[in-house]
C-alpha cells in the first residue's frame, strides 16, 4: 500500500488493476482469516488523515476497489471459486468491513464539510468519498440466514432498497449520520454532478427497512427526524433541476416504504407540514414539466419528478384506513387546479408561457410519430383524474364552466371566420392563432374531463367511479330533474339561457358542455367549415363518448348500492334519455366517417365508438331501432362513397360492429331481412369477381383487388364479432368463404400482403370460433386449414429464404400460420363446446367417415415450419416466441406424434428444443423445459429403449443435470427445470447415477465431497427408485429446493 502512495505517476487505469488485484487477493484470504481487514483499514484511515489530496484518493480507490470486488457476482472477479465462496465472504464482508468502510467514509464527509471554501482538487476527493457513501448505502444485504433464493439474492439489482441487518442499528439510527447527508447537500447543491450522490444517498436513507428497526417507535423517531431534515433542506431554497428527480425519489421513498402507521404516528404538524410540502413541489414540478414539454427538451427531468410525485399522492388519497374523508381535498385542488393551469393558454393558464414570455407558435411542429397525448400521459391523466374525484365538489364545476366558456369562443370565432368567407370568398388571411389556442384547450379539458368521470377498464365491466356516484346523490336535493335532461338535450343551446341552469346534475352538466363543443364540430362541418376545424378535437369528442358510455350509458342498476336518480333517470334503461343520446352517437358517427374518412385514427376511434354502442345487447337494442343504423348498413354493404374510402383496419371493425348489431332483437322477418342487407351483397360482390371468366388475368388490376382486400378484411371483421349466441350462423357463413380463400391463395401466390391477409382470415376465424365448435364443425375447420397449408407449402416449395438483412415484417406468413396452429391447439385447453348443440337447425347432414383432427393440421403446419425455421429466423423475438410457444402447446398435448415425425424433422425438433434451452432467452429456456416433461413421459409409457426420443432424452438428462448443479440460472426455471429433471431420472436412472458418480470424482476437496454425497442422497430419498407418481414428484421437488439451498452455490463457478 505504502509503495503506492508515494508512486503518484503510475495511470490511473494500471492503478485501478493493481487494487482490484489486491482486493481479490483479501478475498481469498478472508474466510480461513489469513489476512486481516483491519490492518488495511488501519492504513487506509492512515493515508486519509494525511491531509495529502492525492493519498486520500488513493485510499478513496482501495476502499472502492473491495466494494465492488465484495458486492454482487456481476462485479466480482473470475477466480475460479464457487458461487458459495463468493457469497460467504460477502455476508461476512456486510457485517463488520463495509461498516468500517462506511464509517472512515462519514469522517471524511464531516471533515470535509466543515471546510468554509474548497479548491478543485479538494472537491474532486470529496466527490469520490461521496461517490463511496453512495455505494456503501446501495448495497445489497444478503439475509443472516442462507436462503434458496441466495444465488439470485446476489446479483446486484437495479433500485436495492436500504435493508441493512440489526449490526448497522448503532451506526444508521445514529441521527447524526442523516444530519450529516443533509448537511453535505445543503453545501453542494449548486454542483449537479455532486448532487446526484447526495440525493441518492439520502433517497436510500429515506429507504431503510428491516431488522433494524427494533419497534415501531424507533421507526417513528427516525422518520420524523428525516423529515424534519428534509422540510429544513427545501424550504426557503430555489429548486435546481438536478434536484428534481432525486428529490422526487426521497419522498416516493417515504411514502412506499414506510408503512401507513407509521407514517401517521409522526407529530401530526410535521406530517401537515409534509403534506404541503409534497402540494407545493408537486403544483412546481407539474409547472416546470409542462414548459419542459413546450421547449422539447431531451431530458425531461422535471416530468419524471412530476410522475413520480403522482404516484405517491394516489398512494396516499386512496388508503381511506388511515385517513378520514377529505382530509387530502384541500392539497387534491391545489394540484388539480395547477394541472388544469399549466395546460391553458392565457390569460387563464400559463401553457406556452416561457421564462421570458410568450413561446411563438411555430415552435410547435408535430411530428407523425408522436403518441397521442392520451396514451402518452395516461398515467399522469389518471392521477389528476383521481384527485379530481378525491376533490369533485371544486373540480367538476370547474371543468365545466372552463369547457362552456371555450364552447362559446369557439363558436363565435367560427362565425366571424364564416362571415369572413362570405364577406371576401377569396380572402385567406385568417389568423388561426386564437383557434388552435382554443383547440388545444379544449384538448386537455376533454382528456381531463374523461379519466375524471370514467376508468380505462381492460376487459372488466367498467363502473361508475364511487366518489362520481356519491357526488351525484350528495347533491340530487338540490336538482330539477327536467331543466338536468332540457341541458343534456339541448346541445345547440348555451347551458347558460336554459332557465333554472343552475339546478341541475353538475356530473350530467359537465357530459353535456362535450355534447356542446360536439355540436359546434357538426354545424361547422354543416356549414362547410371543415378545413377550420381541428382533427384532433374530433378524436377527443369521440373517445370521450365512447369512455362515457362504456360507463354510464344504460347503467346496470344491479351493480350499485345506491344510484344517483339524475343518472337512472337521463342514462338508464327504457328513458327517452338514453334513446336520445344514442340517437346523437350514431348521428355523430356516420357524419364522422363520411366527413373524416382520410384521417385514419378519427375514423378509427368514431367506429370504436360504434363498437361500444352495440356490444352490450341492451344498448344494441335502441341502435337498431335508428333508422341511421340501418342506412348505415346499407351504405357500407354497397361499398358506396365515402364508406369505401375508409382505411382497412377501420373497415374491420365497422364490419365486426355491423354484425354486433345484427344480434339486437328483431323479429324473424326483420332479422333476415338485416341479413339480407348486410351478409348477402358481401358474399354476392365476391362471387361476381371471382366468378369472372377471365379472373387471372384480370386478379392484379387495382380495383378487383381493392374487392378482394376489402372483402377479406370484412370477413376479419365478421369473425372479431362472434359471440356465444351467434356463432353457428357467423361459422356458417364463414366457412362458406374459406374454401373459396384457398382459391384466392393460388392466384395471389406472388403477392405476399394479400397471401397473409387470406392467412389472417384463417387466424380470426380460429381465434375466434374454435372454442364454440363441436366435433364435426371442428374438422370442417381442421379440413379448411390443412388445405390452406398444403397450398401454401406447395407454393413455397424450394422457395429460399437467405436474405439475412430482410426484416421481420417479411416472416409475416411464417408468424401468421404459427398463430394459425397455436390457435388451433387452444381447444385442447379451452372447450365451451357442447357437441354441436350451438348448431341444431344449421346442420347440414352429419359428416360421416372422415377424420382430420388437430394434430393432423398441426403436425402438417410443422413440418411445413420447421425447415424453415433457420437460426437467422430465431433472432427476431416474435417468431421466436410464437415457434417456441407452438411447440411446446404440441408436446404437451400430442406427445405421441413427436416420435412418429419424419427423422430429419425430429432432429431439427430436438435441436431447437436444445437450442432453447442453451442460447435463447429465459422464457424460451421455460418453454423448452415444460416440452420435455410430457416428451419423456411418452417415451416411458411406449418402453421403447432404442427409439430416437429415447436416446434424445438422455442427451436432455446431461443438459437439465448441468442446468441445475453446475450452472448459474434464474431460480424461477428451478421448478420447470425440476419437473423435467425428475422425469427425465425416472427414465435414465443408471445414466443419472454415472453423472452423480462422475462429479463426486471430479471433487478434489473431501469436505466438499462430503456435502455433495450426501445432498445428492437426500436428493433421490423421497423416491427410491423413482417413478412417474405424482407424489413421489412433489417429494423429488421439495428435497430439489433444499437441494439447490444447500449446494447450489457449490459448483457455479466464478
């Protein structure tokens, strides 16, 4: 050591390899005691009262050089010994030397932060001992007690959480210690890169947990004080931008980590005081965010701190145990309003305001590719959203009287602009300043105004939010249920001449002032003022409606305790109400699709919103009875302008939402003639082309595959609609296309786009229907898909591909058919067939004497995939997921026909599984173990020891044997990887013994010999000899966990 420090000249980096030696070198001198730490640690405290800047940075890279040499085994050096070794010496190291380190460190500090003013190289040394401190409080404790989980425990994780053992209760409980960190940011702030250590320090402070604590009131003691010490550090002081995120941290940190209780018990000022403090920074961050969003920056420090401020206030207003109702309204309106602020242009808000005034429009270019604000910020929005209820009696009067106001703006700019037009029709000198102002506000009230009334519920049965609920009856007293539905059905009308405006439901008010800005759209369009109007709030107005009425339209009062009678009233079943309002959605619709069919994500949220309106049947029931809905079918079935300039996809889903309707309730007559209407032409149009003489030759001009390509994506769209209750009539029609598809599939062999789709059509119908079919509708489908593909092998035969370069969108039809299989391997698992009981009186004559099953098709499928499937193919995720899914779902289910595969295909079979197991990802790895378990049951029930699968999965014995003993690997695939081990040893029980034998020889050390024995012993106890009976399996499993507890560290090497 010594040598060193009077070697100032030596580089850094040669520095830096000679310590890390030296630490290696302590390593394996530390568990048999043969070098001491406390002697270096003598010397390091030597050379760091030196006072020489150039030592003490030597002793700061000693220190650092065993840190990271003792912390994880990512760090830790490859020396040959096993993962046990490294793990014992880093619980000792934990104990008693990284406090050491930990301790000479905050002497550093305190000198350090006593000195009045420091030279650059004093700052340098104390940013490394800061640096130092930082690690020290990042490190990973690993549990007094050896767990199973310990090899995993070891990697060092990305976000540790401060869980020191009861030996650190002196040092940490100190409060000194966390003066001291305070102390040190106060006096470093200014410095960003010194500031990021600082804050993270005390961001794990604010994390500490664990043993020790002794009680809940030492936990209580500590908490109060570091807030005491945070409210000293922020208040008073101008915000860095460095600071935010880690400041963000500390508090996000505070709130998870401590629990409710606690958090409570602290003196009920300071908690205040800290509530206000998180109100204040919250409304500032949420500032600094929104002008980081108009200035475009790349690093958006302050919206990661607003995030995270976000985060903790919806962990905080929804824990209803420890704090009264209202308790947090206050703080919900300061935030709600400080959002709703930021997002509106002047003189209301401060949106585009920047430091020195006002941000000019041109900045503003919005590129393709940017997410929608709604998708974008959907976290934030739901936050907001959530403190709007917490607060609903400031928050929706609010929302309401800003979109009214706007909506009256709107208004008259649109007609000054009209009259403009009229005035000079050639005029062009428009100002749209004040219009894209208004647009943009009203953008962020309509997305405020939508997380606020409803949730974004993914498959559940979205509710009415409670505090919505209770708002509504809170106040139904004071309401006049007639002036409420005179509002909500008077759009055209300003809220505010309706008389008695003021007694009405502010929930139904509010949907109302969007019916409003709705309205204005529909009579600008009406007054051919369209290319004024903002496509965006087009899309907001839709999705909005489609959100609302996923909630509040036809409410099931059987969902409720209680419900608000302005809602059941206006929205519920059998009101002129609801058949008002769906009368207005549909109209809102059909004049979107025919005025924005260009603009692809409009249409596609309007027909989504046609989608809400008649999935549920209650609602379907009124659409139908609109006249509109029927025009609309008509219009679409006859390709007719402007439907048939609408974009596929948007297509598809007008098609799913057009058969949707067709199962409201009709009569017979009216039900065949909806039919009729819908169905036939589709089917008629079809024919008529394909029919044509001289197809071939006409099949590639514009127009006939326009038809096709419509027609196969409406067939998509056709099978995305079915449901228990109607598929024997979709499979039907269906099934009558799917064989004139297989057609298609022979004169578009050359265009791959229309080949996939065909493909597609195939996948939806699967997809969709499988799970309803009986036996015999079954193997008509399995039929339709095996002649699918042995047309598409036929004209992919001696088909290369070699391009490596060419991306994954060109292995569509490879990913498409594997979709295909797995889908029709789904029944095995999921069956709500009854027979064909679905089907009385849509049954053709019963099928007699044919039999295609699923795994004729699916067998067929992978003889077809696997010579393709190169290892060029393997490294693009998706195919590699979906081949490995595929087949796995075949072993499991037809373990039987692996063996009978063609012997070059079952090579190529074991090889992926083999390759999946060594080289692909941890999922894949899973994937492949699940295949081997039923693989070697097979192989024990046909007793056929000279068969292939008999020799491969002995090779696959040697592979899961080293997986598990001699291996690092996740401890998640421990049971995968166990279940396949036990089968595997059932079968191969001498060639286990010869692999046991063979590793217990190859052990040098009789101790470590010892151990082995013996837990290999324990191991196979439970199942002596083993055989394929569940218990003994669970036995083999629970002895494996001890098993890998005991020596799994042992023999992974590093």
């Amino acid at each position: 050591m010594g040598h060193f420090a009077y070697k100032p000249c030596l580089q850094k980096y040669v520095r830096e390899q000679i310590l890390l030696a030296v630490a290696v070198i302590v390593k394996r001198g530390s568990l048999d005691k043969s070098i001491d730490c406390k002697s270096i640690f003598h010397e390091v405290s030597q050379l760091i009262s030196s006072g020489n800047p150039t030592v003490q940075t030597l002793a700061c890279s000693i220190l650092t050089a065993l840190l990271s040499e003792f912390s994880s085994s990512s760090k830790t050096s490859n020396i040959g010994l096993s993962m046990e070794f490294h793990g014992n010496c880093k619980r000792v190291f934990q104990e008693e030397d990284l406090r050491q380190i930990f301790m000479l460190t905050v002497e550093v500090l305190q000198e350090f932060s006593r000195r009045e003013n420091l030279n650059a190289q004093m700052s340098s040394v104390f940013q490394r001992y800061l640096s130092l401190a930082n690690q020290v409080l990042s490190w990973n404790f690993l549990p007094p007690n050896l767990g199973r989980h310990y090899i995993a425990m070891f990697e060092s994780s990305q976000n540790v959480l401060l869980k020191p053992t009861e030996t650190w209760r002196e040092t940490l409980l100190d409060s000194r210690v966390m003066e001291l960190f305070f102390t040190v940011h106060r006096k470093i702030r200014e410095d960003s890169d010194m500031a990021q250590d600082s804050l993270q320090c005390l961001a794990q402070l604010a994390s500490l947990h664990g043993p020790i604590f002794p009680d809940e009131g030492s936990q209580v003691d500590y908490l109060a004080h570091f807030i005491e010490g945070l409210l000293n550090t922020i208040n008073g002081i101008e915000i860095e931008d460095s600071e935010a995120v880690g400041l963000s941290s500390i508090i996000s940190n505070l709130i998870t980590v401590f629990p409710r209780n606690v958090l409570t018990a602290i003196p009920s000022e300071l908690f205040s005081s800290f509530v206000n403090c998180l109100t204040h920074l919250t409304c500032s961050f949420g500032r600094s965010a929104a002008l980081e969003e108009v200035l475009d920056k790349d690093d958006m420090v302050y919206m990661e701190a607003y995030d995270k401020l976000l985060e903790s206030w919806l962990t905080l207003v929804q824990d209803d145990k420890h704090f009264h109702k209202g308790f947090f309204t206050q703080h919900a309106v300061q935030v709600f309003n400080s959002y709703i602020q930021c997002h509106l242009a002047a003189p209301d808000g401060t949106r585009n305001l920047t430091a020195n005034g006002v941000a000019s429009r041109e900045e503003e270019e919005i590129s393709e590719l940017q997410e929608d604000d709604r998708d974008q910020f959907s976290d934030q929005l739901a936050s907001v959203g959530m403190l709007g209820r917490i607060a609903a009696d400031h928050c929706i009067p609010l929302l309401t009287s800003l979109l009214e106001e706007r909506v009256t703006r709107l208004h008259g700019q649109l007609q000054r602009h009209q009259q403009q037009l009229l005035a000079s029709p050639g005029s062009s000198s428009i100002d749209n300043k004040m219009l894209d102002d208004l647009y943009e506000d009203i953008h962020w009230l309509i997305l405020v105004t939508g997380y606020l009334l409803a949730d974004d519920t993914q498959g559940e049965t979205p509710l009415i939010p409670p505090e919505i609920m209770e708002y509504s009856i809170k106040h139904s007293s004071e309401v006049d249920i007639n002036t409420t539905l005179q509002i909500l059905g008077s759009p055209g009308e300003k809220a505010s001449s309706i008389p008695g405006y003021n007694r009405t439901d502010s929930v139904i008010r509010l949907l109302s002032a969007v019916l409003r800005v709705s309205e204005v759209e529909s009579r600008a369009i009406r007054a051919d003022l369209t290319h004024l109007l903002s496509p965006q709030m087009g899309k907001d107005i839709v999705w909005f409606l489609k959100r609302w009425a996923k909630t509040y339209l036809l409410v099931d009062e059987k969902l409720y305790d209680q419900i608000s009678l302005p809602f059941s009233t206006a929205f519920g079943a059998d009101t002129e109400g609801s058949q008002w309002i769906i009368g207005y959605l549909l109209q809102k619709v059909i004049s979107n699709l025919s005025v924005w069919s260009s603009e692809q994500d409009l249409a596609n949220d309007t027909v989504q919103l046609l989608v809400t309106l008649v999935e549920r049947r209650e609602r379907a029931n009124l659409v139908i009875q609109c006249e509109n809905w029927w025009n609309l079918a008509k219009q679409f079935a006859s390709r007719s302008p402007p439907l048939n300039f609408l974009s596929s996809p948007v297509q598809r889903t007008l098609m799913k939402a057009l058969v949707l309707g067709g199962f409201a309730h009709m009569d017979t007559e009216t039900k065949q003639q909806y039919w009729t209407e819908v169905l036939q032409p589709l089917q008629q149009r079809f024919l008529r082309v394909i029919n044509q003489e001289n197809f071939q030759q006409l099949c590639q001009q514009e127009e006939v595959k326009q038809e096709i390509t419509a027609t196969l994506e409406a067939l998509c769209g056709i099978a995305e609609a079915t449901q228990i209750d109607n598929v024997a009539i979709l499979f039907n029609f269906l099934m009558d296309f799917l064989t004139n598809c297989i057609g298609l599939m022979e004169v578009y062999k050359n265009t791959p786009e229309t080949v996939n789709l065909i493909i597609e059509v195939f996948v939806e119908v699967a997809h969709k229907q499988i799970c309803y079919l009986g036996e015999s509708k079954a193997m008509n489908l399995y039929e339709a898909c095996l002649t699918l593909l042995q047309v598409y092998s036929k004209n992919n035969l001696g088909r290369q591909r070699i391009d490596v370069t060419a991306e994954e969108e060109q292995y569509q039809d490879l990913l498409l058919i594997m979709e295909l299989l797995t889908n029709l391997l789904s029944k095995e698992f999921i069956d709500f067939s009854d027979t064909d009981e679905v089907f009385r009186g849509h049954e053709p004559g019963q099928t007699a004497n044919r039999s295609v099953s699923a795994a004729d098709v699916v067998l067929y499928g992978v003889n077809l995939i696997l010579p393709l499937m190169s290892q060029d193919l393997l490294k693009f995720p998706t195919l590699c997921n979906q081949y490995y899914k595929l087949i796995t779902f075949i072993c499991e289910i037809f373990p039987e026909k692996i063996p009978q595969l063609p012997e070059d295909l079952f090579k190529s079979l074991m090889y992926s599984l083999e390759l999946g197991m060594t080289s692909m990802s941890s999922e894949v790895c899973q994937l492949c173990l699940e295949a081997l378990t039923p693989l070697a049951e097979q192989c024990a029930k046909a007793q056929e020891t000279d068969s292939p699968l008999f020799l491969a999965t002995r090779h696959f014995l040697k592979l899961v044997f080293d997986m598990l003993v001699l291996q690092k690997h996740n401890t998640e695939m421990t049971t995968a990887a166990g279940e396949a081990f036990y089968t595997l040893v059932c079968l191969h029980q001498t060639e286990y013994s010869e692999l046991v034998e063979t590793l217990l020889s190859s052990q040098q050390d009789p101790v470590i010999y010892q151990r082995l024995a013996d837990a290999f012993n324990k191991l196979t106890a439970s199942s002596t000899p083993p055989t394929l009976d569940r218990k003994q399996k669970m036995a083999f499993l629970k002895s494996l966990e001890e098993f890998m507890a005991n020596v799994g560290g042992l023999l992974c090497v590093k």
